[in-house]
C-alpha cells in the first residue's frame, strides 16, 4: 500500500514508544517487591473532581449527547470566559473562543487555518514533538532554534529577528510553560517577540495547556494580556484533571472564529458532548478550590524533587516554574554508568530501577542526548521511592 509522503514525515511518538515498553516491562513485575514507577507520561495522577464525574453522569442519564455546535457549548464558552475574567482579569469575549476536541485539535485547526504549503513556524528546541508535526501535516515546515538554559529553554526575540525569512517564516509556535521544561517564557520577552512577528506580518501561537500550573508570579500570565491577535491553545487536561475527556479551546481574534468554525465542521463536527457538559462543573467555586489544592501539592512535589535529582547528580538546570516536568541533564549518570546517551539511560533505568523516564530525543536535536524528562505528576511516595531507586543505581 502507498503511503503518503505527508505520513513519512511524521516521526514515531518515542514518549508513547517508551510507554509501551515501560507497560510490558511494568505487567512483568506487578505484584514484585519493585513494581514499576511511571514518571514518563504528563499525566496528572489526580482525576476529574467529583462534581465534573456527577454532572457527565447526568448528561448521560438526561441523554444531553447529541451534537453541539462546532465552536461548543455556548455555556462553556461563556464559562471560560468568566474563567479569564476571575482567574486573570482579561476580558476575552466568549464569541472568540473555540471549544475543541483536545488542544490537539486546536493546534491542527489553527495550523490548517494559518499555514500554507511550505511556510515555515518558528519553535524552540526543545519543544514537545507533536507541536511540529501539527505543522507539517499542514504543509508547514517546523524549523527548531537551539535554546540555552541561560534563555530558560525559551526563544528569544533576537533569535527569531535572526531567523526569520522574509516570504517564508509565517510566525512563531510558543510553549510558556513548557513541556518538557516547565519554564515559561517571561512577559517582557513574549512582548518583544510578538511586536517583532506582527511587525513582519507574522502570526504568534502560544501553546498555554499549563496556563494554570503556574507556581511563580513573574509567570503565570496568559499571552492574551499582550494582545488580542495572539492565538491561545488551552486544554481541561491538566490543570483540569480530564485528560482522557479530550477537551480543549482556542482563543482567536474574531475575523478568524468562522474560519476555524468551517474547519471545525468538517473535520470535528464537534467535541465530546458529554465532556464539555461535565467541563461546565470544572468552574464550580468547589472544583476551583480542588484544584488549587492540587496545584498546592503539584508545586510540594517539584519543591521536593528537582532538588533531589540535583543531588544525585541528575541536573535540571532551569528549574520549572509551571507544569510538572523535570528537564534533567543525565550526561554526568550517562559516563557513570558507561552509556551513550539518554536513550540508553532511560532503557538501563527502566530495566533495572523499575522506574520509567522518557529520553530527550523526543523533543528536539540540540543537546536533547544529554537530557530526561521526568514527570512530577505522581504521588510524593511514587517520587520518593524513584528518587531512592535512581540513588540506589548511581552509586
């Protein structure tokens, strides 16, 4: 069978290739005296709150599960507009917000919408992978600037003036906080990037999905207080709790809503009914109190467990000011071991400390041997039985 060549482009998930792996090896020693320890997936280890499970059991119960207008609920929409409005005092009308099937439809929509064959997004590497294969499967070409640790990972204005190419660079595909890094970019610097794209005709994308795991308030802030022409990708997978419900939205300036609308139409027809009448509970001032009580222990865990890798000689270099990840620097544990590099450190890990990681390779080519991404989402006893796991093997 013919495969196109848009599918050959597209390289393996090596997050999920690891998964797999890591769940084989995990079913073999389930019920040993070291069962395996899952720091690999982005994945809260906390589910959805009670009163977001009640209110889709009672979408299913009430049969409130047809199809919902392509741009979402109008409810929703207006609920997360309120959330914009109490959360960060930004007034985003609820008409320029575009309920999705996950953030991953609203990066395809949004790329699909912007991007022509062969014009090229600007992104940091490292950055999560799918990101740029959204824009490859528009045609796009993702062209990845090496980021340093003294630039938090995080592009700078002078490295996009430097590589922007007039006629070809369309814009720039931002991550603040990031994944695999945690670390967001500063307002000051978004501010100077922005007016350098929007000044050359450009378009700014912000990958914001861990807007509300924020610990630190030089950060925190939504690209969307910069400026209403900024597109925001947001999702109810993480600070939300609903991975699994793939629900997500777009903010958009109003001339692009019904663009994205058609797109919408004929490729979604429309997100998960039920998930977004379950989202609608996500605003309850109960479920807001439950989930800054998990961006409480989420913030405990990264206090505990980036400076403990930093002793074991596992350095993360920036440490994370959003998110859950921890962007460790196995280089030194690679020699030590005598390995090539974080692919094999991660296998040898795997195999012998029972605790799964993901390599670096994922995320970009710049130095992305040298790395792990670790993922503090898992209990504090979960992090500190891999922390006296990976001690154990060091020594």
């Amino acid at each position: 069978m013919r495969i196109s060549d848009r599918a050959h482009k597209i390289e393996p998930f090596y997050v999920m290739e690891m998964a797999k792996a890591a769940s084989a090896l995990g079913q073999a020693v389930a019920g040993s005296d070291r069962p395996m320890i899952y720091l690999n997936i982005g994945e809260p280890d906390f589910t959805a709150p009670e009163l977001v499970r009640s209110a889709a059991e009672r979408a299913i119960r009430d049969g409130t599960t047809q199809y919902t207008q392509a741009t979402g609920l109008p409810a929703l929409r207006e609920r997360i507009s309120h959330w914009y409005r109490e959360r960060f005092a930004l007034n985003v009308p609820a008409s320029r917000i575009v309920v999705t099937a996950g953030a991953s439809a609203a990066l395809q929509l949004a790329c699909l919408a912007l991007i022509e064959a062969g014009d090229e997004v600007l992104m940091p590497d490292p950055s999560y992978p799918c990101n740029r294969h959204f824009v490859s499967a528009a045609d796009g070409t993702a062209v990845l600037l090496p980021t340093t640790a003294a630039e938090r990972f995080q592009l700078s204005a002078d490295k996009v003036q430097q590589a922007w190419r007039d006629g070809k660079t369309r814009g720039v595909l931002l991550a603040s906080p990031s994944n695999p890094t945690g670390t967001s970019i500063h307002p000051d610097e978004l501010r100077r990037i922005h007016a350098l794209v929007a000044g050359k005709g450009g378009v700014t994308l912000v990958d914001e999905i861990y807007l509300g795991l924020s610990y630190d308030d030089r950060y925190g802030h939504s690209a969307l207080t910069i400026d209403d022409n900024i597109i925001s990708i947001n999702s109810f997978s993480k600070y939300f709790s609903m991975t699994g419900w793939r629900l997500g939205w777009l903010v958009v300036p109003a001339a692009l809503v019904p663009v994205i609308e058609r797109l919408a139409q004929n490729f979604f027809i429309c997100p998960s009914t039920v998930a977004q009448y379950a989202a609608l509970a996500c605003f309850e001032p109960a479920s807001i109190a439950e989930y800054e009580r998990r961006r409480a222990e989420f913030k405990a865990r990264r206090d505990y467990f980036v400076p403990a890798l930093n002793q074991l000689g596992l350095t993360v270099p920036v440490f994370p000011d959003g998110a859950f990840y921890a962007w460790a620097d196995c280089s030194a544990a690679c020699a030590r071991l005598g390995i090539k590099d974080s692919w094999d450190f991660a296998f040898e890990v795997m195999q012998r400390a029972h605790v799964a990681l993901t390599p670096g390779r994922d995320f970009g080519s710049a130095q992305t041997a040298r790395f792990v991404r670790m993922s503090s989402a898992s209990s504090m006893a979960q992090l500190q039985g891999a922390v006296a796991r990976l001690k154990a093997l060091l020594a």
